[in-house]
C-alpha cells in the first residue's frame, strides 16, 4: 500500500504495514496483528514519540545490558517482523545472545523467524535445537520453553512486548526482566525491573545509540524506580489527554 510522505501519521502507519507484512511472510500471527492494535492506542496516548520517562528507562536499560554478564534478547514474532535490524544490532553491542521464543508456538514459525534474523546479520540464534530446550517451573504456556545457554541461564532478559505469565515465573528465576510495552497497566509492565514505556520501533533504535554511548563510560547501576517511573508514564498521558480535552 502507498502511504503518501506527507500524511500525518504516516510512521505509524508504516509500522503497521510492516506487520501485516511480517503476517504475510508467516512470521507475525493474527492474535499478534490484535497486539499491535491494543499497543498503537496506548501509543496515542503518549503522543507517539518517546516520553522523558521512556528514556529514563532505556538509559538504565543500556546500562544494565551493558553491566551484566549474560544479556539475552528474547524475540517474537511481533518484534522479528517490526524491528530484525535492531536486534541484531543490540546484541552486538551489548554482546547479548538473541533466543527465539514464542507464546503461540510452532517450529515452522520458529524457522521463519531464525531465518528472516539471519538475512538481517544474524549470527547465532538459540531457542529452535530441542537438544538444550529446558522448562521454566511453574508455567504454563509455550513459552516455558527455553534454550539452556541463552533464558535460562541468563542473567537479565530484554522481553519486548511480553505476556504477564512469564515475566513473572522469569523474575521468580532470579532474572532481572526489561520489556518494551506500550501499555503502563499490563501485568509484564508492572512487574519488570525496567519497563520502557515506548514504541518498540523507536525505542529500540535508542536503546542501540544510548549503549553504544555508554559502553565507553565507566558505568555503576542507579537505584532504578520502576514503579515511579510507570507512574510518570500515567501522568504523562493523562497530561496529554487534559491538554486535548482542554484545548
Ligand atoms: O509471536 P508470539 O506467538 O510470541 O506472540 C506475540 C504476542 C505479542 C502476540 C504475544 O506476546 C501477546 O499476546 O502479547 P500481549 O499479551 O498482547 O502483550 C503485548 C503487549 O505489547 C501489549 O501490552 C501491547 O500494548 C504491547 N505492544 C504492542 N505493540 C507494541 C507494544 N509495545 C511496544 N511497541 C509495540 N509496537
């Protein structure tokens, strides 16, 4: 579809093209076309661009990345398809390992996914050799699944666009959990240690600028307040409504 240059939301109607796209190409699923949906209200909201909260968060983000030992990328089909570049980017930066992993499971969609990340530059992809699968305890779905030398051994895990379940059973591993959700109020936004409250799409390409910064400094952890930080974001938007209600 030709979305003319000059239409005033066309970014975010290039986003959603490139999802249906990724649909097509059997990477994305119908239930994740819905995500989409849900993710571009919440980012109505906030006026589509990165609020000063969000870049709080992607600042500790970058750090802890960069701080920690065994970063992994956990990759759906939603973000293989919105952002396979920058994936493959981060990693490299922060050196973190990239691990496929699905809530609505199958191995051909799997394949597509590995496949499309490595015409994107991707190296090594874990999550698709049944030999190192191992369980995350007490979860249901199919994302319990988990490559032995990537999740479930990481240290912190970056879960753009996460279900609540497993964020939970993550953090109740020892895992330090960043995501990327549009939504304040879901239940993986509100139980990560960092919640980047932004578009996936812009923020990730953020993330990669403020780690290839910060990887030359010499770095120590702030006190992170996740909580507070999400609370912003409710501010944030509720200002943006007051200002166009009031306008
Ligand atoms: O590929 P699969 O099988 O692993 O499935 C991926 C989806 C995304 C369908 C699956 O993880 C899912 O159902 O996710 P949820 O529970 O709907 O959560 C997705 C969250 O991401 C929601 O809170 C959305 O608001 C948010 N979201 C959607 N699009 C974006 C987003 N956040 C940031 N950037 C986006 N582009």
């Amino acid at each position: 579809m030709l979305i003319p240059k000059t239409h005033p939301r066309a970014a975010s109607l290039h986003i959603r093209e490139k999802l249906v796209q990724g649909y097509r190409a059997g990477l994305v699923i119908e239930e994740g076309l819905m995500a989409h949906g849900r993710g571009e209200a919440f980012d109505y909201l906030i006026g589509e661009k990165t609020s000063k909260n969000a870049l709080r968060a992607l600042k500790e983000a970058a750090k802890l990345l960069l701080l920690t030992e065994n970063p992994v990328i956990s990759v759906n089909g939603n973000v293989a398809s919105l952002c396979p570049k920058e994936i493959v980017k981060l990693a490299k930066v922060v050196n973190a390992k990239i691990e496929v992993n699905l809530f609505y499971a199958s191995e051909k969609r799997k394949k597509t996914i590995v496949s499309f990340l490595k015409r994107n530059g991707a190296k090594q992809i874990l999550g698709v050799d049944p030999r190192f699968s191992r369980k995350i305890p007490r979860l249901d779905s199919a994302r319990r699944i988990v490559d032995k030398r990537g999740i479930f051994s990481a240290d912190v895990v970056l879960v753009p666009l996460e279900d609540g379940d497993r964020t939970i059973a993550l953090k109740k591993l020892g895992k330090k959990v960043i995501t990327f959700d549009l939504n304040p109020l879901s239940r993986t936004a509100q139980v990560a240690d960092i919640t980047i409250v932004d578009n996936v799409v812009r923020g990730m390409r953020i993330l990669i600028e403020m780690s290839m910064k910060l990887k030359k400094k010499k770095l120590v952890a702030d006190k992170f307040n996740n909580r507070k930080n999400l609370s912003q974001a409710l501010v944030e938007m509720n200002n943006n409504l007051r200002r166009i209600a009031y306008a």
